[in-house]
C-alpha cells in the first residue's frame, strides 16, 4: 500500500522546505520538495488516491521516464525541421528520468522561464516541440497495441505561448549595409559568398546549408532548392554580383557549397564570423534570419508587388508577404507625390 509523510528541511539561507517521500512497503519510492507545507501534503495526498484509483481499475500507473519518451518520439517522427533534435535534447537535459504523470503545467513555466527573456518565437518553438512529444505520448495512450501507461493529457496545452508582433521586420538601414558588407569581405572566404548570397537572394540558412554546387546552373543563374520549409521545391534566381562572387569557389560535383572542415557531409554555421561580422560593422539587433527580411524589405522599396517578392522568397500564400506591405505602400507614395507635385506645378 502506497502511505507518504512530509520533512521539514532547513536551508542554510534561513528559508524552509517540506519534502513529501512517498512509501510502498516501507521503502521509499519517490519524493518531491515544496516551499509550502499544504503543497506537499496535497501532492503526497492526490499522489495516494492516483494509485488507489489504478489499483481499482486494474491499470499499471505510468512509470515511463522522459528520456525514454523522447528516444521513442525521436524513432518515431520523420519531419524534415534540422533543428529538432537539439530541441528534443534541451527538454531531455531538463526531464531527464522525470516520469510523465509529474511533467505539469507549472513545471513546464518553470523549465521555460529562462526562454522568457529571449525572442517569443523562442520560447514558443522550445513549447511547441515538448508538445509534439506530449502528444505523442498521448497517441500511445490511445494506441491499443500498447499495454504500458502512458499519459491521457498533454500538459503544454495549459501552457499559454507568448505572442508574436511579426509585423515588425528588422532590415539594414542606408548606413547599415554598407557597413556589413564591408566587414564580411574582411573576414572574406565563404562567409562573405554566404552573406552575400543571402542578401540577395532571400534564402533562408536552412536553404544555403543545404545547397550543393550541382544545384547551381551558372548560365541561368538559379539554384534548384529541393528541400525548403514548405516542402516544395522551386528555383532561386541568383543576380550576376552573386554569380560572380560563386564562380571563385566553384567546384565540380554534389559537394555542399559551405561545407564544415570537421565533416564535408556537414555544413559551417560561420557563428563566430557572424558574431564578429555584427561587431564590427557595428550593427545591433540583427540576426542572420533578417538578411532575408533585408532582401524582402530591397526588393518592395523598389517598388516590386507583394506578388513578385513571395515568388523569389517562396512564401505559400501572400500572407507571410503581408508584413512588407507598408513599404510597397510607401514607394507608391513616393511615386505620386512626386509625380503629381511635378504635374500640377502651378509655379505658385
């Protein structure tokens, strides 16, 4: 029979703490520390009737720690995002042996709050995929081929995500670009061909990672992107400077275009020149993602539709094109101001 009691422990920092030690047959099976006393006997006490209540149903509660589910997920999901596994691995370096039925609502806030002080796309994503793995294991709940215990209720869904303002776009002023261009034809190499190509083409990292040289037709000037975020696969336009600039590290064959010196099979992520890219050029604020906010916000101050820029981007819809509008907006303005004040010159 499952029975707990509840410890008083006195910090060295003069606060107290209550630790509930669940018990079966004597044996101490698992514990829990709280900050306030009727906390640790509510959970000692519902932790209790939980095992009373599968007793009588005949149900095995769930012992199933979450590194194991995470292992499980990660077998088990065939997505295509580059980044999840060391997404899944935060959350296992955090739940580590947990056990699922303890992976609450607050526990999650708690693992998340130092996310908090980052960008809420972030956080966010940190949230969404815990959930993708609490879904999973709610999927093997409903599984009828399973006979172990899994969970019946994802916890992330009482966990609120923070909003998102993506109408506001971070891009290169005048004064920026210059700048940046100069200090990554400094560091030079690769990085600099990288730079550019995202400046001028819109591609996201993921993208240029992926590029390899005989994805690249030099007499038309485009790269043939098989992998991309929306699953399609289109062809980039890359402009002549671009080209140019290629040209000099060109090679023969399906090598990456920035491969890692460690593993050639694997590409650089150029983060300590990037680092020293913005340092030097002086530019806060700014991360790689919002070169191709520059490529979009260039390309609509000159006066090219929303239409034309979800093209080279490779947006889906014209709504994640939406949040460049205002500047489309403002070179049409600029048109016929000065058009009409030309026109209507009265010489008053």
């Amino acid at each position: 029979m499952l029975n707990f009691h509840i410890i008083k422990i006195d910090l060295k920092n003069g606060e107290t703490r209550y630790r509930t030690i669940l018990t079966k047959s004597g044996k101490g099976i698992k514990t829990k520390t709280f900050r306030r006393k009727q906390d640790a006997r509510t959970w000692g006490t519902r932790s209790v009737l939980e095992h009373q209540e599968y007793d009588a149903k005949g149900i095995r509660p769930c012992t199933i720690p979450f590194d194991r589910l995470a292992d499980e997920y990660m077998a088990w999901w065939t997505g295509k995002d580059h980044d999840r596994a060391r997404l899944v691995k935060w959350w296992v370096d955090h739940f580590n042996k947990v056990i699922l039925p303890d992976i609450t609502p607050d526990e999650i806030r708690l693992k998340l709050k130092s996310k908090r002080s980052l960008a809420p796309a972030t956080y966010n994503r940190h949230l969404a995929v815990l959930s993708s793995i609490m879904d999973f294991a709610t999927r093997q709940q409903e599984d009828d081929r399973v006979s172990e215990q899994y969970i019946d209720e994802n916890p992330c869904k009482k966990v609120r995500s923070l909003t998102l303002d993506n109408k506001v776009v971070r891009y290169l002023s005048d004064e920026e670009k210059p700048r940046l261009i100069r200090a990554a034809q400094v560091i030079g190499g690769k990085f600099y061909l990288k730079v550019l190509m995202a400046l001028t083409t819109g591609m996201r990292k993921g993208e240029l990672d992926k590029l390899r040289w005989c994805d690249i037709d030099f007499d038309k000037g485009l790269a043939l992107l098989a992998d991309t975020k929306n699953g399609q696969p289109r062809h980039t336009p890359i402009p002549s400077v671009t080209i140019e600039e290629m040209k000099k590290f060109r090679e023969v064959g399906g090598s990456l275009l920035f491969p890692s010196p460690a593993n050639p099979d694997k590409p650089f992520d150029f983060r300590k020149q990037w680092a020293a890219c913005l340092k030097a050029a002086k530019i806060e604020n700014f991360r790689w993602h919002d070169l191709r906010h520059d490529t979009a916000s260039t390309l609509a101050r000159a006066g090219r539709t929303l239409k034309e820029i979800a093209e080279i981007l490779g947006h889906k819809s014209l709504i994640s094109t939406d949040r460049y509008a205002h500047l489309c907006t403002e070179h049409k303005s600029t048109i016929l101001n000065e058009t009409m004040n030309k026109a209507f010159n009265l010489g008053v």
